[in-house]
C-alpha cells in the first residue's frame, strides 16, 4: 500500500496539487487533486482498496482505524525524491457511513518572490506597511497569503527582531525566529502569543486568525507597539474588519490597531502560470470614508491584463464576479 499511495502522491505533485481528495461515489471511491484554483479528477477505485488506503493513511498519521464516522485529523512526514513533505489528513463519514479523506500538502518551501500579474502591487503594499498595528492578509486557501507575508517579512528581517506562529510552518524563513502550534503540548495560537511577546519581537506573525481568543490576542499584540501580520478568512479587503467585528473585536480598537487590510488571490495567466493579484484599504479607507470603491486596485489590474492578452476574457470575467 505504501508503493501505492507513492504514486498517488508523485502524480499529485506533477499536478502541483495541494491537496488530495478521497471521495465515495457510488460503490467506489474517486480520487481527486486540488491546485488551487479547482479539481480535478485522477482516478477511480474499487471501495475494497480506498478502505485499505484509508487504513495505510489512518495508522501512519496516528489517527484510530477503527474510528469513520466522526471527523478526525492527523498528519505524517513523507520523504519522496529528495523532497521533505508533511501531510496533514483530515477524515469525516457522510450520512451513509462513508469515509472521506482530504490529505493536505504542504511542501518543503523556502522563502521565495512569488509571481505577480503586476510586480508594482506586491511594492505598493511594502510601502504601505506601517511602523506598528495589524496588518492582515485575506484570501482562500492556496492563494499565496503565506508566501507573500513572507516576502514582506523577509525585506525587515536584517534590522529587526521577526517572531512567527504559524501552523504549520510553511515557508522555512531562516531570518525569523519560527513556532508552530502543537494543541497536544500547550502551544496553541493562545499560548504562543503570549510567549512571544515576551521575546519583545518588533514584527510578529500569527498566521491565522480563526476564533474570538485569537482575534482578541492579535489586537492586544497589535496595542502593545508591534507590527503584526496575520490572514483571515475574509471574501474582500473590506470584509477583513467585518469579520474580526463578528469575531468579537471592539470597534475602537480595531479603528486604532487595523492599519492596513489585503485580500489576494491567484488567477491563470494564458500560459496556465498562476499570477497573485491583489487588492487593500488602509485605515481611512475603511474607517473614515464611504466613497471609495471596493476593489479598484483588483479591476484595474484585471483589465490592463486583458488589454495586454495576459489572462483571457473567462478570468477576467470570472474575478470580475468576484469583485462585484
């Protein structure tokens, strides 16, 4: 099973997929690869061996074979072609007792540019970051929130003291100083911040905001003179401060600490690259005033694209939905 699951797994990374689905169809399983941008599919198999992969996956991620209803998560190391790899492998059973399972991806990466449709966004963004308060990218999944807090770090990292927690660590950035979450030894998003203020970083990252405890610690942080990056889940750079209000936030903190807010997304570019794009609002343009339009630096990138036959006219159509 393990010489199996290999090719499962190289095929995937020739996809540049990040993630793997395992999905019940009828009386067999499909297996799916996810880019980024959408799914595709890979193969079918008999239900006999997807349980018998299930199990493989299970025992090696120390999650409990036995257990395929309840939703669980795990994760392993994989090493495949001079290529370290952590998988994270998360499983849940449908109404029907079926299992899937979703095997994330996450690369050994080493901090590098990522690829923009116009470089002159990423440059507008640096010169745009503040002294100290909250900066926070948002985005879907895959669309390079990561890698782009990264750059923005790496360009500080020789004059200033760079403290990460991030779950995991993606991007190995040897500048910085990193932590990962580990629920299991009492190093969650709650425990490390508060480690890490103790260090007295000048920049700090807290790699996701995802719940009331870790919204209210990435303000305090915020309040306390640092420079603090982080990502929400969020569908535009507006949207960021409504979310971190639904979070429990108070609103005058947020007006004092919310300095600058991103929403990025990764769109195919004709030769089937993919290309970061990006919009942002600072602090007046959310707080202070109701007549800038959302979205203008996001539109107007899309359409000196098209007119440059950078992206097609689907893109550009589908982002515009985005947008609108």
């Amino acid at each position: 099973m393990q010489a199996y699951f290999k090719t499962i797994l190289k095929e995937a990374i020739v996809s540049n997929a990040v993630d793997i689905y395992l999905l019940p169809e009828l009386e067999n399983y499909q297996i799916k690869f996810h880019n980024g941008r959408q799914p595709t599919g890979f193969r079918i198999i008999s239900r006999q061996l997807a349980l018998k992969l299930f199990s493989f996956l299970k025992f090696k991620a120390q999650m409990n074979i036995a257990e395929n209803r309840r939703p669980q998560v795990g994760s392993m190391d994989w090493y495949l072609d001079r290529e370290n790899l952590s998988l994270r492998i998360s499983t849940v059973g449908n109404f029907n007792n079926q299992e899937t399972m979703v095997i994330r991806i996450l690369y050994d990466r080493q901090i590098h540019d990522l690829l923009w449709l116009q470089r002159k966004q990423f440059h507008a963004i640096k010169q745009l970051l503040p002294a100290q308060g909250l900066v926070v990218v948002a985005g879907p999944t895959g669309s390079g929130k990561t890698t782009t807090i990264h750059e923005l770090l790496n360009d500080r990292a020789d004059d200033n003291l760079i403290l990460t927690i991030e779950d995991p660590v993606e991007i190995k950035n040897p500048k910085t100083i990193q932590l990962q979450i580990n629920n299991d030894a009492a190093m969650s998003y709650l425990d490390l911040i508060k480690v890490a203020l103790r260090h007295h970083p000048d920049i700090l990252l807290i790699g996701e905001i995802r719940d009331a405890q870790t919204a209210q610690a990435t303000i305090q942080a915020s309040l306390s003179g640092h420079l603090v990056f982080s990502t929400i889940h969020a569908n535009s750079a507006m949207a960021v401060c409504d979310r971190l209000l639904e979070l429990g936030v108070d609103k005058s903190l947020l007006k004092q600490v919310l300095k600058l807010s991103v929403y990025q997304r990764l769109l195919p570019k004709i030769d089937n690259s993919l290309a970061a794009i990006a919009d942002w609002k600072t602090n007046d343009e959310i707080f202070q005033s109701e007549q800038y339009p959302l979205a203008n630096h996001f539109k107007e990138v899309l359409d000196e694209a098209f007119k440059n036959k950078t992206i097609s006219a689907k893109t550009r159509e589908d982002y515009q939905q985005i947008i609108s």
